[in-house]
C-alpha cells in the first residue's frame, strides 16, 4: 500500500475513531482515549483500505480463512474476505462468540473454520490480546494453525508481550502513538 493510502487511513482513524475524556475499557481499566474503530471499519473507504493493507500483510502466509472475535472482527472479516475474492485468492470466514451460545448447536464458532489448517486472526483494538487469545483458541480448537493475529490498532499495553510468549505473530497497521497526538 502506498503511503497515502496509509495516511488517509490514518487520519479516518484519527477523525472518525478517536475520541478523548473518561473511558473504561472491556477490560476495566480506565483511559483518558477511546478508540472506536467500528467508526472506520464500518465505512466503505475505511473498510476498503484496512482489507487492502490486510491483504498484503498475509500474502505469503498460505492461508485459507479469516476470523476474530465478534463484534469487533466482524466488519474486518467480511471487507477481507471480499477483498481477497476480488484479488482472485478467496479467503473464507469464520466469528467466535466470547463464550458458547446456549440454544441451537450451542456452538461457539460461526461460519467457514472447520477444515482450514492455516487461519488468521483479525481485531480492531488490541489492548490486553484477550479477544483475539479467545479466538485463537477456538481456531486451535478445529485444529487449525494460527499463523498469525492482525489489528488496525495496538493500544501498546503489553499484548504483544503475550503473543509472543504464545509464539503467536502480532502485526498491528498502527500503534497507538501514531495516533496519538504527541502532547497527550
């Protein structure tokens, strides 16, 4: 991807997703920003540059399916897989749920998991690595092999540690101090 690309993705990010004052995050802690990547993902352009620079970020990996936890990796895995398609190199997809449903196949994995042995992890927010962990899991769980867990944006709070003690290869498109204005 050229770099205007990656700086027009930036600032959507910067204008649509970040927002500042008083949050608690999934995890509990407190922070003085939020980023809400949704706002990015969830529009045409901003979907359309994340898949690209997705895309590229896995060529040569030799994988055959796309998933993350849901709700944040939803839009994600849906603009890749239609990415791929359209680069000719289809990749399919699969979302798992936090904890098993209760009702029907009580299954914790929907979509396109079974049979693929190599699959790639996506996620909007990384901040402590417990939802991409989950789904992880659950893909090691049909025995396939996580080849590697990306995401728009690394709060840089020490998940990357824990990937790499999970010999899980992390790549984010952006740290949060690329965000981040310098001031703050």
């Amino acid at each position: 991807m050229d770099q205007d690309e990656r700086d027009r993705l930036r600032q959507m990010l910067l204008d649509r997703s970040m927002r500042f004052g008083e949050f608690v995050l999934s995890s509990g802690a407190t922070s003085n920003y939020y980023i809400d990547v949704r706002k990015t993902s969830l529009h045409p352009e901003g979907l359309r540059l994340i898949s690209r620079m997705f895309y590229e970020m896995i060529q040569g990996d030799n994988v055959t399916a796309v998933g993350g936890l849901t709700l944040g990796a939803d839009p994600l895995v849906a603009g890749l897989m239609l990415y791929s398609a359209e680069q000719g190199r289809p990749l399919e997809g699969f979302l798992v749920r936090r904890t098993t449903k209760g009702h029907g196949t009580r299954g914790q994995v929907e979509g396109n998991l079974a049979g693929h042995k190599r699959v790639v992890i996506l996620d909007d927010v990384i901040t402590s690595g417990e939802s991409s962990l989950i789904a992880a899991e659950a893909a090691k769980s049909y025995k396939a092999e996580v080849v590697r867990v990306l995401a728009v944006v690394d709060r840089e709070q020490g998940a990357s540690q824990i990937f790499q003690q999970r010999a899980l290869t992390f790549t984010p498109l952006f740290s949060i101090g690329e965000l981040l204005p310098a001031e703050r």
